[in-house]
C-alpha cells in the first residue's frame, strides 16, 4: 500500500506545480501596432524556476509575439512587463496570452484578450 501511496504521489507531483497565472492583460493599437502589458504571478524561487515568457496567440494558435524574462521575479509579484510592435492581422478581434516557466514549460491556461481597433 505505502508503494502505491508513493508511486500516486510521484505521478502527481508535477500536477501540483504553480502554473504562471495570467492576473490582468491591456492591449493597445498605436499606428496599427499593438502593445501589451501582461500582469502575472507565478511562484518564482530563483534562477532555477521563474516564469520566462509569455506570448499573444491568434486565435488559430499563430504566435504573434514573444515577450522573454529574463531574470526571476521572487519579491516581485505579481508583476507586469509590456511588448510592442505586435502585428495583429486584419479580422482578428481577440488574441490570447499564455505564460511560460522555465521549469514547466507553457501553462495550459489561455488569456482571453479582445481588441479595440482604432
């Protein structure tokens, strides 16, 4: 029994890891370029595990742009970090955000964005 209690327990376990958590995400047009300012959290202990990315998705899962992190943010949470320049084609009215960690890779968990054009 305790085997299996062990085996259920290490199956799990990456399961139970913090995914970076979208709190709040702006988009703005400015000359038909957009900016982003993305607020996240995420349980960053250091150089060994903080979230190091996120990124605007089409809706279609074409990745429109990358913005890296470069450094953990463990006293700094949560904590927002902006990308311009975006591109966002003709017709798109709404884009989703998605975090990375470095530890655990993409977050499964999509930011709904819907975009205002000017």
């Amino acid at each position: 029994m305790r085997t299996l209690i062990a085996l259920l327990l290490a199956v799990a376990g990456p399961a139970l890891a913090d995914a970076p958590e979208i709190e709040a995400a702006k988009a703005v047009e400015n000359s038909g370029r957009w900016q982003f300012s993305v607020t996240l959290r995420h349980p960053d202990s250091g150089w060994e595990h903080y979230a190091d990315a996120w990124q605007v998705l089409a809706p279609d899962g074409q990745i429109l742009g990358i913005r890296r992190l470069v450094h953990p943010h463990v006293t700094e949470q949560p904590f927002t970090r902006s990308l311009s320049g975006v591109i966002i084609p003709d017709g798109v009215s709404h884009v989703f955000i998605q975090a990375r960690c470095l530890v655990d890779g993409w977050a499964p968990a999509r930011f709904r964005v819907d975009l205002t054009r000017s």
